[in-house]
C-alpha cells in the first residue's frame, strides 16, 4: 500500500470521528431540551405570566410534535438524504430555540417548542442513521455507540443540571438560546466534515401513512399527557386511547398494503430489532420514573436548590458514562447484545428498588446516591447495544426510517411511564393521607410513599425491559456477524 493512499485512509478515518462528534451536539440538543425547560418554567410562567391552565403546554408541545412526527423524520431522511436533512434539522431547531428565548407572550414560547419538536423528529433519527451506516465494524461501532448511549441515556439529567444553573445564575431565556452555539457548531462542522448520499431513497412519500401514524401517535402521547392532569379513566383519555388504537390500527393495516410504506414493517417484525425497540421503551419508562420522582424529593422533601438538584443528578451521569465506556462498548464486539442487556435491566431495576426505601427524613447519600449508581451502570448497559442493535443489519435507504421507530420506542415509553408512575404515586399518596389523615407532617410523608410506590413498578417495568432482551433478541449471534445490508459501504466513505 503506497504512503498517500495510507494517508487518504487516515484522513477519511479521522472525519469519521469528527462526524461522531458532530451527531453527538445535534443529539445533545435534542437530549437536552427534554427536561431543560422544566426547571426554568417557574420562572418563565412568571415572566410571561402564563396561567396553570396553559403551563403544561410548554412541555406538552414539544412532547407532541416530537413523537408524532419522527417517523415521517426518519422517511425524509432517507429521501433527502442525511447530510441535508441534518443540516435542515439544525437550523430548524436553532431558530426555533432563538424564537423561544425572545417570546414575549406564552402563546408564541408554546409555538416555538411546538417547532423545536418538529425539528427534534428530523434531527434525532438523521443523527443516529448516520452513526448507523458509518460505523460497521465491531469494535468502532461500539465506541460511536457508547458515546450516542450516554448522551441519549444521560441527556435528560444534564438538562436538569444546565437548566438549573442557567436559571439562577442568567435568565430562564438562556435554557433555549443555549441552543445557538452548540448548533452553530454542528453545522459549520456538518457542512465540511459530512458528504451528500449516493442512496437516497427515490421513492415517493407515503401521505395517507403521515397523517394515520403521526395522528395515533399524537392520540397517544396526548393521552399520557392528559392523564397526569386529569385521570385514566376520564372521558377525554379514554377518547384519546380509543382513537389511537384505531388509527395505528390503521395504519399497521395500510403500511402492510401499500407498495411504498412510510414504515415497511419488516423493520419491526424482525425479533432482534422489535425486541430492542421494546427494551427500549420500557427502560426509558422505567428510568423517567427516577427523574420525575427524585426532582421532587430533592427540592420539596430534601429542600435541595435548583442548582443542587441538579447536581445530585450528577452521580447517574457519571455512571452512565461509566458504564457505556467501562462496560458496554468493550463487551459488544464480544457478547451477543442480550448477555448486556439483561443484566443491565436487573442493575437498572435494582436501583429503582432502592428507591422504594425514600423517606421523609432520608438522606442522599444512603437512598439517591446508590440507586443513581445502579441505575446509570445498568440503563448504559441496555441502551448502548439497543440503538446499535435497532439499527444494524438494516438497508442504508431504510436507516433512517429504522432510526425513527427506536426513537419514537424512546419516547412513547417515556411519556408513557410518566403517566402511568404519576398516576401510581398520586394514588399512593391519597391512599396514605386516608389513614393517617392530613396534616402538615403527613403531607411529605404521603408524597414519599408515593414516590416509593411509583419506584417499585418502575423497577418491573426494567425488569420486563430484561426479560424482553432475553426472550426476542438472539443470543447466539454477535453483533460482528449480522453486517450491513445490501449497499454495504465502507466505513470511511460514509460520512
């Protein structure tokens, strides 16, 4: 081999691993804006004197637009190609983070996280189809993946942190325009480090697919949504289940009919990757619990500041990093994904386990800390080799369409596991406060029994995440052995 063709491999191997740092900002952003605006919207109701009525749709708009609409993200990424549409997905959402900094009503900061959301289903299955199709080799495969596991994993505790060190210290503007320089970053970056497709999809899009998928989604997401405010057996939930039953039925019907579907369901009826989009979703369920419940433990029962609890998020970071780069990435090349993440189910769970020990009078380092331990060594171990897993094997033309269904797996089983544990805590906490009666000393106590109950069936909700792993996902097939599908490419050519 002559010393410039050595160079010219070198070269294309090192934009390789600019590339993954690239994705890894886009999809930090994303990670990012799934709690960052929660801790600043206290604030924000404040300063643009938002009713309680309408606070929820903050959150609820981007949740909205963000699961509804990724499959259609992930299809236009396959037509467009990635590098357009990623670049098309950053700019949507930096300027939707730029229109939600400068609101100076509730109604337009609601429409600008309604847009981030958007842009978010474009952004978050285009980033990880390119991690998908440009790292093919065992072991490169796992490091990309480890470091798109920890910010995926781990994303969502570094906005409670940022956002709450941007709240106190600036202004709650600052949780959306810190959007600005990561995404300038990217994309100045995308536009020289990444190349146009040579496989773009052809086909055309799948319309009457849109509107049936993307409304049953909503249908869904809305009824989680609704069922923290109101209650699963209210007439509008009840409603809002029944049509997105209907309408994914539907829509399952047509997409198997149809000659250029927006989802081939081939994609999800393979055992391996329907089995890893189901452990992740019900991992994500699980884990959620932990965020939502020890928010409120560390500020209204430990009186832990904004800025601390976000730092008593830290330790779960930490470990998810421990555990994508200490475990998950040196075992994949060896390990079939199964013998990971079944145990790492069992870890995750038993830190939920933990949890249901809260107390009143508790303290962080015997109860949070070692459950956030566990927890993040053991969700890392089951989400690095699920997205890896979600999409290996699958067609370059069909990555991104792959990429979307484990992201919207991520998010259904995210908003899902909010309602469902919200509304187990809610009705431990009424149970409690019926026998011991309310007062001002069972007030706190009921809502950490709540807390506790919540956490013991978010530790089944792992624990069937694992069992999931063990029964659908091959065991005796590594990852090395299942190569990318026709159109293969080499590694190096792919960014």
């Amino acid at each position: 081999m002559s010393s410039s063709t050595v160079y010219e491999a070198v070269r294309l191997d090192r934009r390789r691993w600019i590339a993954l740092g690239l994705i890894s900002l886009a999809q930090l952003m994303v990670a990012l804006d799934a709690t960052i605006v929660s801790i600043a919207l206290p604030s924000a109701q404040r300063a643009l004197h938002v009713s309680d009525a309408e606070r929820q749709w903050v959150i609820t708009a981007y949740t909205l637009a963000f699961g509804s609409l990724l499959l259609l993200g992930g299809r236009i990424a396959d037509m467009l190609g990635r590098k357009r549409t990623f670049l098309i997905g950053l700019a949507g959402f930096m300027a939707a983070s730029a229109l939600g900094g400068s609101a100076g009503s509730g109604g337009l900061l609601v429409a600008a996280r309604a847009l981030q959301g958007a842009f978010a289903a474009l952004l978050a299955p285009t980033a990880l189809s390119l991690l998908a199709v440009t790292f093919t080799q065992p072991r490169d495969r796992a490091r990309a993946f480890a470091v798109y596991g920890t910010i995926a994993g781990s994303g969502a505790a570094l906005g409670l942190l940022l956002g709450g060190i941007l709240t106190q210290s600036l202004s709650w503007r600052w949780c959306l325009y810190v959007n600005l320089p990561i995404g300038v970053v990217a994309a100045i970056g995308g536009m020289r480090v990444l190349t146009g497709d040579r496989n773009a999809s052809l086909e055309p899009l799948d319309a009457v697919g849109v509107l049936l998928g993307s409304g049953g989604l909503v249908a869904l997401v809305y009824a989680c949504t609704e069922a923290v405010r109101l209650d699963w057996r209210s007439g509008p939930v009840i409603a809002l289940l029944l049509a997105s039953l209907a309408l994914l039925a539907l829509f399952t019907a047509w997409e198997s009919r149809t000659r250029a579907p927006l989802l081939p369901l081939r994609i999800v009826l393979d055992r391996r990757r329907g089995g890893a989009d189901l452990a992740v979703a019900l991992s994500i369920a699980g884990m959620f619990g932990a965020f939502l419940f020890l928010t409120y433990y560390l500020q209204a029962v430990l009186r832990f500041s904004p800025v601390l609890a976000g730092l008593g998020f830290l330790p779960l970071t930490l470990a998810m990093q421990a555990g994508s780069w200490g475990i998950a990435s040196r075992l994949m090349p060896h390990l079939p994904p199964r013998a990971l993440m079944a145990p790492g189910a069992l870890v995750a769970a038993a830190g939920m386990l933990v949890l249901t020990q809260l107390q009143v009078g508790g303290d962080y380092w015997t109860r949070v800390f070692p459950a956030e331990i566990l927890l993040g060594i053991g969700i890392s171990c089951v989400m690095v080799p699920a997205f890896s897993l979600a999409t290996l094997g699958i067609n370059p033309r069909e990555a991104g369409v792959a990429s979307s269904v484990v992201n919207a797996a991520s998010q259904v089983g995210g908003s899902l596991g909010t309602a469902l544990l919200n509304t187990i805590a809610v009705g431990a906490g009424a149970g409690y406060l019926a026998v011991h009666g309310t007062s001002a000393a069972t007030l706190p106590a009921a809502a950490v029994h709540g807390y506790a109950a919540a956490s013991g069936v978010a530790a089944l909700f792992l624990a069937l995440a694992g069992l999931t792993a063990l029964l659908l996902i091959d065991a005796g097939r590594r990852q090395e052995r299942l190569p990318m599908a026709e159109g293969r490419h080499r590694p190096a050519q792919d960014v």
